[in-house]
C-alpha cells in the first residue's frame, strides 16, 4: 500500500518554499509521494486575485517536473463544488483503495479545523500531519491520537509576496523555480495582457 501526502493549497503561485517544504514533510513522515493539491477555492478563504485553475496547474507541474515524489494533482478541480477536504479524501479512498491518505496541513489550519467540515470523522479515519506556521501556537496536549506535529523549516516566501512584487515590477528570482519564473512574472503582472495557454 502506497503512503500519500495531501498538500492541498491554491498555489497562488507555487513558490520554493511549498516545494521545500513538501520534500521535507516526505521525508519526516515516510511518505512515498506527496501530492500538491490544487484546489479550485478554499470554501473558507474567498480570494478575489486567484489566476485560472488551469493556469495555476500549468505552473506547479511545470515547477514540479524534476521532483521526484512531489505529484502535481489536479484531482480536487474535478470534484463537484464546493470542495471539501472531507468529499475530497472520501473520493481518493474510494478511486485509490490500495493508497493510504494523509493529510499535510498548516498550524493555521489546525487553528481553524474545528470549522472544518466533517472535521471529527477526518480526525478519525485519516492521520494528519502538521507543519508549523508562523504566528500559529498549537496546544500538543490536546491533539487527536492520529494527529501529530512534524518540525520542518519554513522559506521565508509567500505567494501573496511574489503577487505584490511582481505588480511593483520588483525582483522574485530565487522566489519560484526558474522554470516558471517567466510564466509567473507575464501571468501576475497586471499592466500586461495575459498570454493565451
């Protein structure tokens, strides 16, 4: 049976700090891969500047293409909407019997799970890993038997930075893998037309 990671996010764009961070969250938890999950829309986080679905899964698997065991996945933009994390590891189990599903998420997200849906039933049937995040504190005494956290080092780089520099014309080299680093700089620059894909 195969170990997956699910490392959901909007990947707004994917930067070097998610690529990073999920080679270290594959190797701190045995995992065999990990899958960056692109979702369509976080039903709790409605972001007005969020580039096509397409778009956004053109640039993680381009980013991800010499990674070996970090999967770009585009499995949550064919589920029915809003997706859910709860609908989206009921359908993997059922279309992966032979996997075995775990989910990577932040100590922000740990903060906010009680609002997740089905949230207790996800605690129940699926381990989950958390990473920490900065200005997260996470109470280790009252997580769930199949909860843990894992210490990883976080990069110093987030997707809403990289937008921000790239409307002031500013520099992201080191920021995003070079292999997108064009792509990223025309598809978030504003004051140019976006190229058809």
């Amino acid at each position: 049976m195969a170990s997956i990671g699910i490392f959901g996010g909007s990947f707004n764009p994917i930067h070097n700090g998610h690529i990073a961070l999920a080679r270290q969250l594959r190797r701190q938890t045995a995992l065999d891969e990990v899958w960056l999950m692109v979702s369509p829309q976080n039903p709790l986080k409605l972001q007005q500047d969020l580039l096509e679905d397409h778009l956004r899964m053109q640039l993680v698997r381009t980013a991800l293409q010499d990674e070996p065991g970090i999967v770009a996945c585009d499995y949550e933009m064919r589920l029915p909407k809003p997706t859910y994390t709860w609908n989206t590891l009921q359908a993997l189990s059922r279309d992966f019997p032979d996997h075995r599903f775990t989910l990577l998420i932040g100590g922000d997200n740990w903060a906010l799970f009680h609002r997740w849906y089905h949230a207790d039933d996800i605690a129940s049937h699926y381990d989950i890993c958390i990473y920490p995040r900065r200005g997260s504190h996470l109470n280790t005494r009252k997580m769930p038997p199949r909860v843990r956290l894992v210490e990883a080092e976080l990069l110093d780089i987030s997707s809403t930075e990289i937008r921000r520099r790239v409307s002031r014309h500013e520099d992201i080299s080191g920021m995003v893998p070079d292999s997108i680093l064009d792509r990223v700089l025309s598809l978030y620059d504003s004051t140019h037309d976006k190229p058809a894909m």
